[in-house]
C-alpha cells in the first residue's frame, strides 16, 4: 500500500461533485476544508463510517473536504477481533481503500483504550503477563497489516481520568503505567514510519489532565520510548471552547512532539438557531487559528462530518448540529470560518 499524501484535492473531485449537483454549496475552483488546510500546510481531517461508503453524498463529501481521514470505529479492537483469532477487516480496509483513491492521510484509532474491547478479552480472565502479551500481539498485528498506510495512529487512547489519575483498565491494572511505553514500541516496531500519539480529552486547558498528560509525554520522552504526537480530542459545547488552547497545544508542542486536533466537535443545543451556528462558527475558527498559529500542529480532524452521523445526539440528550455540515450535507457557517481561518494572511 502507498502511504498517502497531503494534497490539495479540490481539482478534479470538486468538478466532479459539482456536476452530480450532491453538494449545492461546493463548486468547482472553490476551496474546500481539505485545500484551504493544504495552503497553510495542514491537513483537514474526519472521522468517518465506512458502512456509508455506500451513500454516494457521504462518499463525495468526505472524499472532496478531507485530506485526511480516521476511522470513527473501524479499527477499534472490538470492531476487528470480535472473537479471539477471528479478525474481520472490512471496515478498516474499507475506510484504507477510500483513503488511498483519494489520495488521503489515515490517522488510525485506536490500538489501546479501556472501551470497544471485545468481550472474549474483557471476561478472559487473563493474567497480566497474558494481558501484555495479547496487547503487543494486537498492536503487531493491527499495525502491521496497515503498514505503510497509515500516517499516525493513536497508540493509547484516554489514558487519564478527569482528575487527572491514572484511568483504570485491564492494561493499567496488568502493567500499570508502564502499559504506554510497551504499547509504543510495540507499534514503532510493527510500522517504524508512522507517527505515534497519545490521545484524550478535557486536556485543550490548564488543569489536572492537562498537567498528568503533559508529565506522561515528559516522561516518556526522558526515557527514550517512541512518542511522536499528542492528540488533544475537543469536544466542546459550542461557546464552551477554552480560552487557553493554544497555549496548551504550545506546551505540549514545547515537549519536542507533534499537536494534533483530533476529535473536534461543538455540539449545540437543539434546535440550533442563526445565533448558535455563529457562536460555533467563531470557535470552529479558533481552533484552526491556534493550530495554525502552533508549528507543529500538523491538521484539524472533526468527529464526523455531516450531523446526521454523529455521535452527540446519543450521548449528549438535547444536542446535536456540532459538525461542520448539516444532516443534508450543507455548509454551515462553520465551513467557511474555517476556511478563512485556513487562508487568511496571519496577522
Ligand atoms: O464516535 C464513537 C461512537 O460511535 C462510539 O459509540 C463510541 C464508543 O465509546 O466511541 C465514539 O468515539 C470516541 C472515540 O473513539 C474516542 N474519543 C471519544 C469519542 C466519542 O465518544
């Protein structure tokens, strides 16, 4: 598999989207997320769903906005060796598939979370020495089926409470924290090209998580295991964007790693109104402005794309409209503050 590159991919993709009329507010020649993120030497990225490869707006719109796509669920353990032995790849080598026709990054996610882990490992009574083996063999075999492919991968996911303690799950309680450095060499091992990043949320401000995160990738950095990235996850209330996340992402840029945004969604209460979709707009925006105004931030990636596919409604009762696009894939004004932000000369 060739590894995909960041390129501007409004040419031929727009032209084409344009003549089949899915998207009335993309037209050919205009930027889209994925070109105006190229001129500022980022990627655009989004979460997305395989098993909707098949509705033809869908594909269009992830395959004409994006440069870089994660599965949402695709890859998740649960999802890829639903019984022990027995791997089901199709959705992963789906979302790889489209990436690769559409000359797109892959940000892989997730090798190492305390959720969507099959049952088999869950109720395996596993002892620790089981439980890492089984780790280190997963992360082998899920990374190097992709090698190659993907360009980042988000090796451990959430490993901290809100508080910022350690989050329990069978591998902190097999290993403790260990679990992290033995998860990264595993995965620099089985693809030594990609990028290799920890990733959570309520870290994009100063506070306990911020700090516990900041320490870990201190920590591993002193010692010599493979970290490349910090993925700060942002999922907000549209209005509730912390006011220091550039700082955060300097912080933690300052560390000698890449920052990447890698969840982005600001959920509205419903119904959203003119006023809230501009509220959103500006914090859409800032997020592209800190990471543009942050070196090495590499890209912005939002948790979906069309509202319609998101996760928020069935989390978040009352809520919804937090992406980009509405649930007939039209523009919201977040689109185009993010391509300002994008394009924009820096002051
Ligand atoms: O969006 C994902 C949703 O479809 C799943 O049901 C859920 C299971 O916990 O995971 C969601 O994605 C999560 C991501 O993998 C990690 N960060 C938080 C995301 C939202 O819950």
């Amino acid at each position: 598999m060739q590894r995909a590159g960041i390129r501007p991919i409004f040419a031929a993709a727009v032209v084409a989207l344009a003549a089949s009329g899915s998207v009335a507010s993309v037209r050919a020649g205009e930027a889209t997320l994925g070109s105006a993120a190229g001129s500022a030497d980022r990627y655009f990225g989004g979460a997305l769903d395989p098993g909707a490869f098949d509705e033809r707006p869908y594909r269009e719109l992830a395959a004409t906005q994006l440069t870089s796509v994660t599965p949402e669920n695709a890859m998740k353990w649960g999802l890829v060796e639903p019984e022990r032995g027995e791997f089901d790849w199709k959705g992963a080598d789906s979302l790889v598939a489209f990436a690769e026709a559409n000359r797109q990054k892959i940000r892989g996610h997730t090798l190492v979370w305390h959720s969507q882990l099959p049952l088999w490992l869950i109720n395996g009574a596993f002892r620790p020495d089981e439980i890492k083996d089984l780790m280190v063999a997963h992360i082998t075999e899920e990374v190097g089926r992709y090698k190659g492919a993907i360009y980042a991968w988000d090796v451990v996911n959430e490993p901290f409470t809100d508080d910022g303690s350690w989050r329990r799950s069978i591998f902190y309680d097999a290993m403790g924290p260990d679990y992290i450095a033995t998860a990264l060499k595993a995965a620099r091992a089985a693809d030594p090209a990609a990028k290799l990043y920890v990733n959570d949320y309520n870290v994009e401000t100063d506070g306990p998580k911020m700090q516990a995160l900041y320490d870990l990738v201190a920590s591993l950095k002193r010692a010599g295991a493979p970290i490349d990235g910090v993925g700060v996850q942002s999922h907000f209330a549209a209005g509730a964007l912390p006011k220091d996340i550039q700082s955060v992402m300097e912080k933690f840029a300052g560390l000698g790693v890449d920052v990447a945004v890698t969840e982005l969604d600001l959920r509205i209460r419903l119904p959203a109104d003119e006023k809230a979709l501009v509220t959103q707009a500006g914090d859409y925006a800032s997020v592209v402005r800190a990471c543009r105004a942050t070196p090495r931030c590499v890209g912005v990636t939002t948790w979906g794309i069309t509202d319609d596919r998101s996760w928020i409604p069935s989390y978040f009762s009352g809520y919804g409209a937090a992406l980009p696009f509405d649930a007939a894939h039209r523009a919201k004004p977040a689109v185009g503050a993010m391509i300002k932000a994008f394009t924009q000369v820096a002051p």
